[in-house]
C-alpha cells in the first residue's frame, strides 16, 4: 500500500523551530521527488516547497523561503521540512505529497499522493 506519513507537527512559540519528517513506503517505483504543501483554515492549499531526491535540488515558496529547509534521508525514505524563525502565519496543517513521475513541483494538481498531514500550530 501506498503510504506517505507525516510526523513532528506540533504547538511552538512564534520564532521556534519545529522539525516535520515525510515517511513513504509502499511505493512499487522510485520516489523521486517530495513536495509540501500547507492548508490554513478558509485558505487554499498552497505549496510550500520540494525536493528532487536524486539530486538534491530544492524549491520554495517566497513566503518560507529562507527560513525553511527541506532535506531527504534517501535510505530511509523519509523526507525533512525544518522549519525555522516560524511565525503565527505558518500555523496550519502540513502534508507531504508525491507523483509517480518523480516530478518536482508544488501544485497540489500535481500530485498523485497525499499523507494525511501534520498540525502546526505556531503562537505568537
């Protein structure tokens, strides 16, 4: 079975940090390429950034852009989001996504998998 799995969301003080892993499994093709993505409440879903797997190369949105890294434990199969300098704008639920493409990108249209997602709440 296909299976993304969020973890390490959480509540955190407006300035802190908080460390959010992507476990995928289940997959009968290589996944080449993480993307996450956030919802707000009333808001749209909206990319927040991506990793190619095999290279390394990442992507972000400008609004986390500089203060959120993200990273791949290949050999886990698990996918980083650090999150620092967070801000009570950040607060919302956090999914990890997939295709089957291996197709770095952050529209939600994109992707063929979701997990769950993570709750991050950030207080000012």
């Amino acid at each position: 079975e296909v299976q993304l799995v969020e973890s390490g969301g959480g509540l955190v003080q407006a300035g802190g940090s908080l460390r959010l892993s992507c476990a995928a499994s289940g997959f009968s093709f290589d996944v080449y390429a993480i993307s996450w993505f956030r919802q707000a409440p009333g808001k749209e879903r909206e990319g927040v950034s991506c990793i190619n797997r095999i290279d390394g190369t990442t992507y972000y949105a400008d609004s986390v852009k500089g203060r959120f890294t993200t990273s791949s434990d290949n050999a886990k199969n698990t996918v980083y989001l650090q999150m620092n300098s967070l801000k009570p704008e950040d607060t919302a639920v956090y999914y990890c996504a997939a295709n089957e493409l291996g197709i770095a990108t952050m529209s939600p249209l994109g992707m063929d998998y979701w997990g769950k997602g993570t709750l991050v709440t950030v207080s000012s």
